[in-house]
C-alpha cells in the first residue's frame, strides 16, 4: 500500500519537473523542422517519439527530438505558378501557400493538443508547454502570446489546445524583373514587325 502511495505522489510531482517547448524553423522555401526539447523526461518518453517519426537523442536530464517537415511539392520554384497550396499535418496543424506570382503569403494555423500531436501519456498532460515558431522574416500578422525577437511563443501545457495562427508575406523581386524583361521583348518584337503593305 505504502509503495502505490509513493508511486502516485511520483506522478502527482513529476510534471512539476518537467518542462517542455516545441521549436517549428521555417525557411523560405519551404522547409521545415520541428524540435521538442523535455527536460527532466523519464527514457520511455523517447520510445513514443521515435513511434512518431522523430530522431531522439538523451540529453542530461531530458530529451531533444526532431523530424523534417517539408511538404511533399512545396518548394520555390512551384511558386511561379499563381495558386493555394495547403498541407495538413496529422497533428492538426495546417501548412498553406498563396502565391501571387510577385509574393507569396505563407500561413502556419489550426488547433492541436501536444500531448496528443507527439503520442504522449495522458499523464503528462499538465506539464508546461511552449510552442515557438522561428522564421528569418516578420510576420505579417500573428496571434502569439508574446514575441521574443523573431520567435513567436505560444504557451500552455501539454494537454491544453494550442491554436496558433501567424502569415508571412515574402517578396520575389527577380520575379518582377524576370516579368518587365519578358514584357519588355515581347513589346519590342511587336513594335519591330514590317507592315505589310
């Protein structure tokens, strides 16, 4: 009786031990990783990880995981071609891509409890929680509960929703000048054709 009363006073503390933060760095071709630091996480933890696609290596006295999340068909140069591309990941997150030919609006929106996302126990679910989106851009607009530079941080727990929502907006100047050198030649080839006559 003594020993389950320990384990549930273990339980009871644990989480006020651990700390988590999940870091998504988004590039500007479309490239994406997602990283999850615990600190003070039991070794288990890194099995349900591993489950879920991510590297995980033991740091002291916690764990560090990642996987890639690039979307099949997002990359620069599909952008040429004026459209919405969106990619919704498992987890509830969604990925999209406007392109306007002259700019692109990149959008990281939707709702997901991390605990669930990362196919943690139930039992970790009021353990600290920060969700941080690094960009080598500003946003355009986003509803993050504070900024820390160019990092947009999200906080809560593990087991709360975390709906994050935030548009980037990227220029393409040498699409601008590509258009006026193709407009420009085939302007110039009109005004040169003989008239007949």
């Amino acid at each position: 009786m003594a020993r389950r009363w320990a384990v549930l006073l273990l339980l009871a503390l644990l989480p006020g031990c651990l700390e988590s933060q999940a870091t998504l760095r988004w590039r500007p071709d479309g490239a994406m990783d997602l990283v999850i630091r615990v600190a003070g996480a039991p070794p288990s933890l890194a099995e349900g990880l591993r489950a879920q696609g991510f590297w995980v290596r033991a740091t002291g006295g916690g764990l560090v995981a990642g996987r890639d999340l690039k979307a099949p068909g997002w990359d620069r140069l599909s952008g040429w071609i004026p459209g919405r591309f969106v990619y919704r990941d498992p987890s509830g997150v969604v990925f999209a891509r406007t392109s306007y030919v002259l700019f692109e609006d990149y959008q990281l929106s939707g709702r997901f409890v991390p605990l669930r996302a990362a196919g943690l126990p139930a039992w970790l679910a009021p353990v600290p929680f920060r969700f941080v989106v690094e960009a080598p851009f500003a946003p355009v607009y986003a509803n993050a509960d504070r900024r820390e530079g160019r990092r947009l941080v999200w906080e809560g727990t593990l087991g709360s929703v975390i709906a994050p929502r935030v548009v980037y907006r990227l220029w393409y100047p040498e699409r601008a000048v590509l258009l006026l050198l193709v407009s420009g030649l085939v302007l110039w080839r009109r005004l040169r054709r003989p008239r007949a006559g």
